[in-house]
C-alpha cells in the first residue's frame, strides 16, 4: 500500500461530515422550549442533572439558548468552508410523544419546538439509521420523519417501510451534481433488531451482520445509484463506544462497499475519533466520533479525550469520486457548545490518529496551528 497524497487539480466537491448529534436530554434542557426532563436511566432521573455536570466541568451554561449556541464556532467553520452539502448522524428523536423504548438504558429526544437548533447548521440531511432515532418509539419515529421533512432537512435509513429506509436519499449538491446517501444500522453499535423497518412496518435500514454475504446484498442498489454526476456515500453506524482498534469484518465490509461502487463511507458510534484509511482512492471513516452532547462531567475514561470533536471536510473528484484531500477542523465541548480547539489539543489529536492509523499507512499533520490534514 502507498502513502495516500492529496490531489490537488480540478474542481472539487466538498462534504461537510459531523459525527453522532444527540440534541436531547441536558442539551434540549437548555434549548428555548425543553421538554419533560424526566428520564428513565439507572443513575439519573432528571435531564436537568446532565446541565449541573457540565457546569461543575466548565462553568455556568446559559438557558433558553438561541438556536445557533450548541453549534459555537463551527458555524463560521462551515460558512468558510462553504460545503456542497452538510449531513450529520442525528441520534435525537424529535417528538413530545410516546414513551421511553423498553429495554434501553438511554434514551434522547428534544422538543419538536427546539428543531431551528438543527436548521441553524443548515444541515442537507439527518442520518436516522442509528441506536437513538426510535428511543421513543415508532410515533417518535414519525414525529421525527414529519419535522425534519417540515425544516427541509432530508433523512437516510429510516422510513415508513423498509423500501424508504433502504433506499438512498439523494442530496442536490451546490455547484452541480447530486449525493446519493445510503445509510444503515449495525447491532454491533446497539441497533436493537425489532427496529428493523419492514414490509408494512416503519423502522431503521438494520443490518444482521457486517458479512461480505450482506454486503453484497447492498451492492446492487449501489451500483444502481452511481450514474454519471453523482457520487455515492454509505452511512454505517456500527462498533464499540471506545477503542481504536477497527474489527476486521468492519475493514473487510467497507472495504468491499467502496470495491461495489460507494465512494466514501462515513462511519460513526464511536464517541471518540476512530482511524481512517484511503482505499482504492476512496475514503473510509471508521469513526466520526461524537459532536454534540452534553458528556461534559461524566466521567470515565479520559485518555479517549471525547470531549474533542471533528468536523470533516473531505474533497473529491466530482466525476470519479476519488478523494482528493481531507481537512479535519477540531472542537472541544465546553458549557454545552463547541469552541474551537487549542494548538495543543490538535497536535494531540494529530499524533494520536497518526498513531492510530499507521496500520493504513496513514498520518495526520497540523497547519496553521489548528486544521489537521490527512496524508
């Protein structure tokens, strides 16, 4: 395997990418109009509890926050980079109805009045293939499919049927072209498999397993959507919460995905950034990591340093889809939002995926103190 060198030649079509967003819970409590704060975890009964954490970690966090807060800095991030489309995994079900899913330890939701919180980003698509988008239920899942339909922000892997939840979702890109999205659920992330959409019965596009027998059976549907001016992405949401350590059946999948006829896969679960690797030209994200939360204050391992979030800003070849240069802009979570990180924190994010990734024989690299780079 070669080093991966970025090209630089001729018009590129720029993604923006954001890992996991759960705009429920403490962060839907901060928001204008929050929603009940009971919840039903093992520890914490008040969604309130989760603002008082991120307090005793940050400081004070404002209430009846304006919709652009929880974005911070990313926003003028975004604006600069002036993407051809912005997609995001959405781990939030919008709704005030129904209750908790049985069974689950956490549950998300945010107040259908929250949702400009959502339009501030100016998000193209919400991924809903994941182990939160049904945390209430189908009505959530209705709820949640009708208000983003309502704010003009498109989904993918999720539906009233499983034709809707496996078909792909295609995004007009600004400057010409078209993005078609497929997106699916692992079990292996939490996915329960009575989510899975059905015949008559709505639900999330479930994947059984990450055998190349499955992925073959999505081969055909990929290879139906790559038509000359389009590019085709693959939404997994798949793995553990932690560890760098990337399964060999999520390897061998992705990559036979991008072998069929997908031009990038976008995987995400992780809380934290996972490695990343260039095959066949193609860019493969493992692990986007988390971008907004309210884990400020929990706890638990810290060496993961979960609290720094990436938005990825990968460029590809319009009419091949070959990737032609990935920047990663780093965030850190503080009182609720997302400040720019320091040159500190980017230089160890940048040594630690250079570490992470040498099994791909890739590095990551800073410039200009903060933009990490892929190579």
């Amino acid at each position: 395997m070669t080093p991966y060198e970025p090209v630089q030649q001729g018009r590129s079509v720029t993604l923006a990418l954001c890992g996991d967003v759960m705009t429920g819970r403490g962060v839907d409590q901060i928001l204008p109009h929050p929603g009940d704060p009971r919840i039903s975890e093992a520890y914490i009964r008040d969604a309130r509890e989760y603002v008082r954490l991120a307090e005793a970690e940050h400081g004070p966090v404002p209430r009846a926050v304006g919709p652009e807060y929880i974005w911070g800095d990313v926003l003028k991030s975004l604006d600069a980079a002036s993407p051809a489309a912005r997609l995001v995994n959405l781990e939030t079900a919008i709704t005030a109805r129904g209750g908790p899913w049985p069974g689950k330890e956490v549950h998300y939701r945010m107040h259908p009045a929250n949702l400009p919180c959502l339009k501030a980003a100016k998000l193209d698509l919400a991924i809903l293939a994941n182990n939160h988008a049904m945390d209430y239920g189908r009505e959530g899942l209705a709820d949640t499919l009708a208000a983003l339909q309502g704010a003009g922000i498109r989904t993918a892997g999720a539906g009233a049927s499983v034709v809707g939840a496996f078909s792909p979702t295609p995004v007009p890109l600004r400057g010409g072209g078209t993005l078609e999205v497929f997106a699916y659920g692992s079990p292996t992330s939490g996915v329960p498999e009575s989510w899975a959409a059905s015949g008559e019965g709505s639900g999330v596009a479930f994947l059984p397993d990450l055998s190349l027998h499955t992925a073959d059976a999505l081969l055909e549907d990929i290879q139906a959507a790559k038509q000359p001016g389009k590019l085709v992405l693959v939404s997994l949401h798949w793995g553990s919460n932690w560890g760098y350590e990337v399964p060999a059946e999520q390897v061998t999948f992705a990559r036979r995905l991008i072998d069929g006829g997908a031009d990038l896969i976008f995987g995400h679960s992780s809380h934290h950034v996972r490695p990343m690797e260039v095959h066949r030209d193609r860019l493969i994200l493992y692990g986007c990591g988390d971008f907004i939360d309210d884990y400020e204050g929990i706890g638990g391992d810290t060496s993961f340093r979960d609290d720094l979030r990436v938005l990825f800003l990968p460029s590809l070849d319009p009419a091949t889809g070959a990737l032609r240069h990935l920047r990663m802009l780093p965030f850190a979570a503080r009182r609720l939002r997302l400040a720019r990180a320091s040159a500190e924190d980017a230089a160890w994010l940048a040594q630690t995926l250079t570490r992470v990734c040498s099994p791909f024989n890739r590095r990551v690299e800073v410039r200009d103190t903060w933009e990490l780079h892929l190579h």
